[in-house]
C-alpha cells in the first residue's frame, strides 16, 4: 500500500494523482484525434464491381490485347499521408 506522510492521510500519492491524470487525459485526447481522422469527410473509396466472369476477362485479355495496352495512371497518396502524421489530417 503506497501512504502520504502528509496530514497522516493514507491513500495514493498526489504526485501518482496528477501521472494519472494527465495519462488519462492524453489518451482520451489522441482518441478524440483519431476519431475525428477517421469521420473526416476525406477522399471517398470508389467500389466497381466486375459484371464478367473471371473466364470472360481471361478470354478477353488475349497476349496480343496485352502487348498494345496502354498504362493509365494510378492514384496515389501524398507523401505527408506515408507517415503517422497521416492519421491526423483529413486529406489523407
């Protein structure tokens, strides 16, 4: 059992109080952040579904349809987004 020597009073001390304390309020203040990363009105996740079979496209993408193919672009993230700093901004 830790006491106080102060005023005879036994209980936790109020320097472990105040560690307490402000752990707590730490953790409750980057959950709020999180949170809030997380309902964010950021970029929005786009679904397509395949109306084709997986035969259907096999068949489709012949090695000759490969060969003259032209790459497109792919999205990517800012490089900002690649850290933990990512988890706080919106644009992310």
């Amino acid at each position: 059992m830790i006491s106080s020597a102060r005023n005879g009073r036994r209980g936790v001390p109020a320097r472990a109080r105040v560690v307490l304390a402000v752990s707590v309020g730490m953790i409750g203040i980057s959950g709020a952040a999180i949170a809030a990363a997380v309902q964010s009105d950021g970029p929005e996740v786009i679904v397509h579904e395949e109306p084709h079979s997986p035969e259907d496209i096999r068949e489709y993408w012949t090695p000759e349809r490969m060969r003259n193919a032209e790459p497109v672009e792919m999205p990517h993230a800012p490089e900002r987004c690649g850290s933990w700093r990512g988890l706080f901004d919106s644009a992310c």
